[in-house]
C-alpha cells in the first residue's frame, strides 16, 4: 500500500546532529558538514555546509516538527565561486497559502492545503521518519524548483544490505525513490544503528551520477 505523507503521519521527532559527509559527481568533489538542531523557540534547521575550489556552497531548510509531521517555512541554496553567487530561496508561507521561489528561479504557486509538502533537504529527514515507522511504500511531494510545479516522488523499501562508514559496516535500509515524470532514480541506504541515518545516497540521471557518503559523526 502506498502511503502519502498528510498532517496524520506519525513517528518519532529525530534528535539533532552532526556528521562530516562527502559529496561527489561529475564536475565536483566536497566535503562539508550536515547538521540538525533545534534552537529555543521549538524551529529546526537542517543544513549542509561545504568548500569547493574558490567557494561555498551553503544549503539550509527551516522547519517545525513534531511527532506527527515536518512543516517547512524555508528552503535556501547559496553557492558562491569566485566572484559569482547564485541563490535559490523557498518560502513557504502558510499565512497567504503561497509558495514562492526568488533567486535564480522566480515564481508564486499556491500552496496546498490538503498535502505536506517538503523541500529537497528536509524530505531526507521524512524517509528516515518513515522507514523507522517501517513503510515499505510511500510518497512525498516536492516542488520542481524551476517552476514551483508539486510533483510525487516515490518510495519503496528493497532488500537490506551492507554499507559503511568509513572502515565500520552496518547493515543498511535500502530505499528507492523513483520520479515517474523523470528516468531517474535515487537510493538512500539508512543504518538502523545510527536511528536511520543516510549513510550512503546514489543519484543516477542522464546528466550524470551523484554520490552522498558519511564520513563521521561528530
């Protein structure tokens, strides 16, 4: 059976973290740090922070969450080289029922009232969330950054198998997701040990493969 993610979802809220994580495709290896907290007024963020040659790139999600769902209010994306920057902002604005992207891509889309709807740095917090609940199938929705355009991605539970940090192995959740509007598939291997963390994320498109790889927790 193939579950939505609605204001009905439940599980545990994720305890905070940090981890060293490499990140590799065609044109660029980094490594940067990912890092969950919870600051005092109850909001979350989830960030990724990296160097590259002569730059940055600073990836934040901001959210609120409790034992029932991730409520995101804002998603950014700053990648500085050299002289250049390019940013790309989500808000999420509940008051007006708008999501709205300002930087390298501009628009207003309405935003659903019926459906959670997840940026691309918190959905990661979600599988976790539903993989500890023991999904086998599930869908999250995301907007398209280029057009604001809500689009289903999809899940399924494969067989364990083994992955490693660094020298250590765990015996890992295999998940893959599936875009039925893109040829293209992501896998997240999620160590039970470490309460699902990603240790280990293959992205494979046409434009190339991408690789996500923990390194240490600190």
């Amino acid at each position: 059976m193939l579950m939505a993610v609605s204001a009905n979802t439940a599980d545990q809220v994720i305890p905070d973290y940090k981890a060293n994580y490499t990140f590799t495709n065609s044109n660029v290896r980094m490594e940067g740090v990912r890092e969950l907290k919870t600051f005092a007024d109850g909001t979350r963020s989830l960030s990724f922070n990296a160097k590259i040659p002569l730059g940055k790139i600073d990836i934040t999600s901001e959210f609120h969450e409790n034992k029932n769902f991730i409520s995101t209010d804002l998603y950014s994306m700053t990648a500085k080289v050299t002289f250049l920057k390019q940013e790309r902002i989500l808000k999420f604005d509940r008051l007006e029922n708008t999501l709205s992207s300002t930087g390298k891509f501009n628009w207003v889309e309405d935003l659903p009232a019926s459906l959670e709807i997840f940026d691309p740095l918190n959905a990661q917090l979600q599988i976790r969330k539903m993989v500890a609940q023991g999904a086998q199938q599930f869908s999250l929705f995301l907007p398209e950054m280029k057009t604001g355009e809500i689009k289903s991605n999809q899940y399924s539970l494969k067989e364990d198998r083994e992955c490693r940090m660094g020298d250590q192995p765990y015996q890992c959740k295999v998940v893959e997701r599936y875009r039925p509007q893109e040829d293209r598939v992501t896998t997240y291997f999620l160590a039970p040990e470490l309460g699902y963390m990603i240790v280990r994320m293959e992205d494979r498109d046409e434009d190339g493969d991408t690789l996500l790889e923990l390194q240490s927790l600190l």
